[in-house]
C-alpha cells in the first residue's frame, strides 16, 4: 500500500488541487458577473476529473518513456486544457498519443538502420508535443471561453462556432495521427522504397515528403481512429433534446478520416519542398545538409517540427469548412 500511494501521490494530490480550483472558479464568477450562473461555474466533478485523469496518463506515459520530463510537463498542462473544455477534445488526445506512441515503437530495429534521429519508444520533448497538440490546445482555449465547459453534438445549424472548433480540434489531431501512422507504420511495413509526392520518383525510405500506397491506407485509418473516438464520446457524454434534435454524428468517423489522409499529404508536400532530406555516407537519412551527405529533396527551411504545426494548421482550418458545407441535416 505504501508503494501505491508513493508511486501516485501526484494523482491523490489533484483532489485537493481541482477543489482549490473550483472555489477559485466559483469565487471568480460571482466577483465578475455578480451572481452565480451556472454557465461561468464548472462543476467540482469536473475539475477533479480534468485534473486527475491528466496527470494519471502523462505519469503512464513518462514511465514507458513515451515522453520526457518537459513533454510530460507540458502535455499535462495541454490535457488538462483539453479535458476542462470538452471531455471529447481530451480523448482525440488520448487516441492520438497512445496510438502514435505504439506506431514510433512498432519495428523499432527496422527504422534504426535508416533514421539518425531515432528515438526508442518516441521520448516525445516539449517542443513535439508542442507542435502535435498546441494547435488543438489553442483552439480548445477558445472554445472554453466561447462556448463553455461542456460536451455537444455537431451541428452547424443552431450551433455553428461549437461545432467548427470541435471540427477543428478532431481535425488537428486525426492530422498528426494520420501523418505519424503514415511515417512510422508506412515506413515499417513497406517492402519497397516510397514515391516522393513532387515528382513521384523513387527515394530511400524516410524520405521527407515520400508517399507509399501503406502509407497513404494507414494515415487514413489513423484519422479514422480519432474520428470514432469523437464520434463515441459525443454518444456517451450527450443526452437528452440535444442530440434528439441535432444531425446525425457519424460524419464525424469519416471527417476524422479525410482529416488524417489529408493531413497526411499536406506534410508531404512541406516535407517535399521546404524540408532537406538527404542521405549520408551510412545510407540514413538525414535532415541537415553535411559534407558527405548527398542531397534527395527539399530545401533547409523549416525542421520537422515545423512541417507538424503547419500542416495542422491547414487541416484544423479547412475541415470545419469541408464539414459545414457537407454535414447531412438528417
């Protein structure tokens, strides 16, 4: 028992943590809107739920070495964000994280021998983190302030700023896990070198920018996997007249989906063009220019880093359109 308590005192330590936060929030309400409302106060349940659950996941994943310190301090502090919004938003993260940490770990030996900057198990920094989930965070944040801390149906009818933020969210992560299938699985499971998406040549796998049709199949399906766990949240945490009268949610499987495929080429093509890829005089691929490494595309204009956050960007901003102009009302 002690052993328990001294490996998750952390987790023990956010019950009195998320009751200091709710009196904080429910003080805070009635000094700037005068009175209590229920719109401004976010249940006790809430914040220990959004506290504890966090912190439990990012002890888990800094003990696989998922991440390290600094990516689990600062993906604690996104979860967090996160869950406190939308408890749907949370478990797009969840779907993400785990699912592109078993991907990096997947045939590890096999992408030691062509990447220099190989990592076991993923050890995702700040900086990773970061550029995966900072985008979702950011727009996560303004729905808080928005729309409030609460779960609801996509419909762009009578709720259209909830459902493009929620859209965008969905989309940002089915973007990263899409692209981080399609570069760890792809990478892994393809027998014969990919095609580079510029000008459909072969080059060495790992490749900035490189295609394959597994690649392609798996980024798909990495969407997918963040579009169901939308999808299931939505039916489990909403209730009543609300989804009685909304348009039906299983778009959000296949937005998830497109959301990943598109995701997916969109780092292909920033990977392609403004990303340096090159192979050095032990046939790995690398990032920077250097004697003895000969070039295969791109130019050394933004890292990998880089291509995360802006090929999410442009996937967060478009779905939302695709999927307020698609979205069946029935």
């Amino acid at each position: 028992m002690s052993k328990i308590l001294q490996s998750w005192w952390p987790v023990l330590m956010a019950v009195p943590l998320s009751l200091f936060m709710w009196l904080a929030n429910l003080t805070l309400s009635k000094l700037w809107f005068n009175e209590f409302e229920d719109s401004h106060v976010i249940p006790p349940t809430r914040w220990l739920f959004s506290t504890s659950v966090p912190l439990a996941m990012m002890m888990i994943a800094w003990r696989r070495r998922s991440v390290d310190k600094s990516g689990a301090a600062l993906g604690l502090v996104m979860a967090f964000l996160l869950s406190l919004a939308n408890h749907a938003f949370f478990m797009c993260l969840v779907a993400f994280f785990f699912s592109s940490s078993k991907a990096t770990e997947f045939r590890g030996y096999a992408k030691r021998k062509i990447e220099t900057n190989f990592k076991e198990k993923g050890q995702r920094n700040w900086i990773q983190a970061l550029c995966n989930a900072g985008v979702a965070t950011l727009l996560a944040v303004l729905y808080l302030i928005d729309c409030g801390s609460s779960e609801r149906s996509i419909n762009f009818v009578n709720d259209f700023r909830a459902s493009w933020l929620s859209i965008s969210v969905m989309s940002s992560f089915a973007c990263c896990n899409g692209d981080t299938w399609a570069s760890e699985l792809g990478t892994a499971l393809s027998s014969d070198d990919p095609y580079l998406i510029t000008t459909f040549k072969r080059v060495p796998r790992g490749t900035n920018g490189a295609i394959s049709c597994i690649g392609l199949l798996v980024s798909w399906l990495g969407g997918l996997l963040v579009g169901f766990a939308y999808f299931l949240t939505v039916h489990v945490t909403v209730f009543g007249n609300q989804m009685l009268i909304s348009p039906p949610q299983w778009p959000l499987i296949l937005f998830g989906g497109l959301a990943g495929l598109l995701g997916s080429m969109v780092d292909s093509v920033l990977g392609a063009t403004v990303q340096f890829s090159g192979i050095n005089e032990e046939g790995k691929i690398v990032e920077d220019p250097a004697e003895g490494v000969r070039h295969i595309s791109g130019l050394r204009i933004i890292d990998n880093h880089s291509v995360n956050l802006l090929s999410s960007i442009l996937t967060g901003i478009t779905m939302p359109c695709l999927a307020s102009k698609y979205w069946p009302d029935r």
